[in-house]
C-alpha cells in the first residue's frame, strides 16, 4: 500500500443548513427570556416559569413547523431531522434551566411540578421526532406531532403567568 493510499482527506462535503430561521428566533428567545437565577418571591418565580413556557412553546411550534414542511415535501430528510434535533436540544436546555430554579414558597413548588411535568411530556414528543426522523420514518413524523398544539397551547396557558 502506497503512502498515498493512506491520506485521509481534508475537506468535508458540505452539509444542508441546519438552522431554521424559526430556530434563529428560538435560541434568541430562549437567551432574552428564559434567563434563571435564584427566585425570591412567587411573582418572580411565576416570571421565570411564564419566560420558561414562552420558550419551550417556541421549540414546540418549530417541530410542529419543521414536521408540516416535511410532510408537503419541502424539507429535506437530513435537514428535517438536523432541525428536529435542534428543537429538542433546546427544549431539554430549557427545562435544565428552569429546574434548577429553588422555588421560593409552597405554591411555587407546585407550580414547579406543574411546569417540569408538562416540559417532560413535551421532551418525550420532540425525541419521538427527532427518533422517527434519524430513523428515516419520515411517514410516521405527521402522527407523532399530533401533541404538538395541545403541549403548545398548555405552554401559551402558563405564560399567562406573566405579571402584565
């Protein structure tokens, strides 16, 4: 075998964009708005959740988006499951960030289950795509999303939290 034989090569074929323009808005709103630090008060916690809900509805409804392209043919297999994976890892920052936060009183601790509780089901649904698309189940993609508007309107109800 020649020393020629044994070159790896250098230069990596390009690869689909990964990054959805909803996506862009999604990392931006979870950097502005999802920020958590110590709560020292139910409204300041209920601020937190409210940002958190906000968040994790916008990774929600980018799946849902990424899956109804898909599904009209106008997204590609490895994009869909590229950007599918992005929602999820977003979704699963999101809830790391929010159950980090100590409640401060009783009922925020109930408002905690309540919100990591609904932050779960809607990690199970986005790895269920997210599976199905690296799979290459493209065809199973529109029935797992059926969740999607119902996890995404429980999400809107919590963001009601928000002190306006």
């Amino acid at each position: 075998m020649s020393p020629h034989d044994m070159m790896v090569p250098t230069s990596k074929p390009h690869a689909p964009p990964a990054v959805l323009p909803a996506f862009v808005v999604l990392l931006l709103s979870v950097v502005l708005s999802a920020c958590v630090g110590p709560s020292w008060s139910v409204p300041d916690y209920e601020e937190k959740v409210a940002n958190t809900a906000e968040a994790a509805r916008s990774a929600v409804e980018t799946a849902r988006l990424i899956v109804e392209a898909a599904d009209a043919g106008k997204a590609p297999g490895p994009y869909t499951a590229r950007a599918l994976s992005d929602a999820e890892t977003a979704l699963n920052s999101i809830a790391t960030h929010i159950g980090a936060v100590q409640p401060p009183t009783t009922h925020a601790t109930a408002l905690r289950s309540r919100v990591t509780s609904l932050l779960t089901e809607c990690r199970t649904a986005l790895a269920e795509l997210r599976i199905a698309a690296r799979d290459r189940r493209f065809d199973e993609l529109a029935r797992l999303a059926e969740p999607l508007p119902r996890l995404a309107a429980r999400l809107e109800l919590l963001e009601g939290l928000r002190p306006t």
